[in-house]
C-alpha cells in the first residue's frame, strides 16, 4: 500500500471507486487531500479504480490555473518530488465541507482548489 493515504482512507477510496465503476453516484465527498508543499500542486481524490487499486480520479490541481477532474496513478505521486526535493504530502487535517462538483466549480471560479 502507498504510504500516500491511509488503510481508512484506501477502503473509502475502492468504495466509491466501486460505486462509480457501476455507474451509482460519482459526486462523493473527496477522501483525501494530497499535496506538494513546494511546488502549489493539490489532489482531492474521492475514487480508487477497483480493477487496479493505484488509478484515483478526483480534482486535480497542478497550480497552473486549470484546475479539473480527472485521474492520477498513486505510484506516479509516489514518485513526484518538487523543486525543494518535497515529496507528494498527505493532509492529515483535511476534512470535506463538500461534494467533488462542488470543489470543481469553485476550482475552476478561483483558477484554483482554494481549501
């Protein structure tokens, strides 16, 4: 398992994952909030490809003022680290206030994930 995200957080991950892979209600609260400290980039994963277990699919952020959905491997963050020589951080305080769409909106009205 990728220290990235906890045992917790995988299990609520594959649920929605599997949730969204029959076609149910793809607009969950975001599980967990990862980050480069040193480079602006923020990942709000809410799903885990259950065929694979490593493909997320949340708002994804890479500080460039284009913030939108789509998906990101976990071992590919495994393997980022910033200009500081920072690797992908998890935010152990994240708590969602709200659903992924709404996220998006105010990513996209920001130019950026703004909590």
């Amino acid at each position: 398992m990728t220290p990235l995200i906890t045992a917790d957080e995988r299990t609520r991950l594959l649920s929605n994952g599997q949730a969204r892979a029959v076609g149910q209600d793809t607009d969950p609260l975001p599980v967990v909030r990862l980050f480069t400290p040193d480079a602006h980039a923020t990942w709000l994963l809410a799903s885990l490809d259950p065929a694979d277990g490593d493909t997320a699919h949340g708002l994804i952020d890479l500080g460039i003022g284009m913030p939108a959905l789509g998906t990101v491997k976990l071992s590919d963050l495994a393997a980022i680290v910033g200009p500081r020589e920072q690797p992908v951080m998890r935010d152990r305080y994240f708590q969602p206030v709200r659903r992924l769409s709404e996220y998006l909106r105010l990513a996209e009205n920001n130019g950026s994930i703004t909590d």
